[in-house]
C-alpha cells in the first residue's frame, strides 16, 4: 500500500452531505403532497357529483 502525506490527505475530497435527516425531510414533503393530492381530488370528485355536506 502507497503512504500518503499530510499534504495529499488535505486534498481528498469524498462523501455525500446527503444524511438521515435530509432524506427524512424529503420523505415528510412527499407525504404532505400526496395527502394533499388525494383531499384536492377528493374534493373535486364531492363537487362535480354534487355530494357535498350542507353547511347549516
């Protein structure tokens, strides 16, 4: 195995700043849009069939 010095470890650049709480919130958002896909369509699908609970 090759040594490396201190000035060739300073210059290694690698990983991903992708981390659990990153993906975590992606998936939150995901989530939220879909809940709030199925309450639109689910209104519009009460409306054009005239189903909707009166107000009184």
């Amino acid at each position: 195995m090759k040594k490396i010095n201190n000035n060739d470890l300073s210059n290694i650049v690698g990983g991903t700043t992708l981390t659990a709480t990153v993906i975590n919130a992606i998936v939150n958002v995901i989530k939220v849009l879909k809940d709030a896909g199925y309450s639109l369509g689910s209104g519009i699908r009460r409306i054009s069939e005239n189903n909707i609970c009166p107000l009184e």
